[in-house]
C-alpha cells in the first residue's frame, strides 16, 4: 500500500492501482466514459483528466492510465481540468446527440448542448469510439467479434468486413458496456437480433416451458470453453425451471 494526496487529502491505495478507481473506491467522483474497472484502462475519452504534482513536475493526464505512485498530489478540479474536459466533451457531444447520459454529462460540464432543431446531424450516429464494446467482448467474453477499423473521422467500431459475424454468441455483455445505448439487442421469439452487428441468433428453448432464453451459441461456446458436459442438461432448462 502507498499513500497519495487527492485534492488535499490523504488517501491509502494499492501501488500502481489506477488514480480513477483509487478516486472512485474513495467517494470521489471524476467523469469517465470509456472506462470499466473490469477491463483495462484505454483513456480514450480523456474525461477523467487531473492534475498530478510529483516531485516539481505538475502534468495533466488521464486518471484512469496514471498508477498510484507514493507521494503524488493530485487535483480533480482546478479550472485547467475542468477546461480541458470541458473541450472533450464538445468533441464528444456531436457524436451521440440524442444520448441522455451524454447530454446529462455534457450539461456538467457546462459544454454547449444545441437544441434538436439545430444540431447537425453529420456525425451523430451515437458512437463515441470508447473502445467498451470492443475490450469487453476480448476480455470478458473471449471471443474479440467487434474491432477499431480506418482512423481518424472515419474510425468505426466494426465486425470484420462489416458483415455478419458468426463468431458473435450474441450474450449482450457489448450492449451492457456501451455507455451511449448506441447498441441494442431485440429478442425476437425464436430469434434474437443484434442490429448494430448485423446478427441474428437462435434462442435455445426451455425443455420445460418452452419458451427461449438464451442463444444456442452461447450455450455452445460455454460448453466448449469450460469443458464440462453436466452443463448441458442445466442449460435444458431456463432459470424459472431450474
């Protein structure tokens, strides 16, 4: 364990644990988006930027991709922080208009919000390239479907080629992740479909009710992931019958 000063106070935390989740375990809050403390810092959307003094050098850096060193002193809200993520999220804004999280953070922040009757639509397609979806589904699920492609304006998060992906299980763990709602999932009957990823599934039905509950592909990948064959009855069932 080291010791660190945040905003003037001394905290205790473990050596090398991200300043974000140190700040956030201590009831201090930073705006973030594209971080998860399951899964490994990106700082994509530089929102959670502080100020860190060590030594007599004085930085401003994204939280969530600085450790906790001994004897740092870190500071979540002076005006230069606040400008600068003031300024990233008017880059973000346009990106996911209609977002309710994004306009109730921007508003935070005191970024500028245009009203519908004005806004450009140009680049909101409620896509904030974060990164979520794709490290959750490469280190959560393990199956890595969805990835980054072109650069700059034209970055997208994409399966590849942008068709179909059969590795897909359709388990939902992108559309949980997903900060902006920008991904969503529709359990049609038999059929559930993944309309961002051009994917449509099989549901497995209950041996009991008859009703589907969950991918057949998902059921599939557990099985062939852990190995273990006594699953297989388990997952006849849907978890009302069991």
């Amino acid at each position: 364990m080291i010791t660190l000063t945040i905003n003037g106070k001394k905290y205790e935390a473990q050596k090398n644990q991200n300043l974000l989740q140190v700040a956030l375990d201590n009831g201090i809050e930073i705006p973030h988006l594209c971080y998860h403390e399951k899964l490994s810092p990106y700082g994509g959307c530089r929102l959670c930027q502080v100020e860190v003094t060590k030594g007599k050098k004085v930085e401003l850096t994204t939280s969530c991709t600085y450790p906790a060193v001994q004897g740092i002193q870190v500071e979540t809200e002076t005006p230069r922080v606040q400008r600068a993520r003031r300024l990233m999220m008017k880059l973000i804004l346009p990106m996911a208009p209609e977002s309710p999280k994004i306009q109730k953070l921007a508003r935070e922040l005191g970024a500028e919000y245009i009203p519908s009757s004005c806004r450009s639509r140009e680049k909101g397609d409620s896509c904030i390239k974060c990164g979520l979806c794709i490290r959750a589904c490469e280190e959560l699920v393990g199956v890595s479907t969805i990835t980054f492609s072109s650069k700059g304006p034209e970055r997208k998060v994409v399966p590849p080629f942008e068709e179909e992906p059969e590795s897909c299980i359709g388990c939902g763990t992108c559309v949980h992740v997903c900060p902006t709602g920008c991904i969503t999932m529709e359990d049609l009957g038999r059929k559930r479909k993944l309309e961002r990823w051009k994917r449509i599934l099989n549901m497995k039905v209950c041996n009991d009710c008859s009703n589907p509950y969950i991918p057949a592909a998902q059921v599939d990948y557990y099985l062939k992931r852990t190995g273990d064959t006594t699953l297989t009855e388990w997952f006849d069932l849907c978890p009302d019958c069991r």
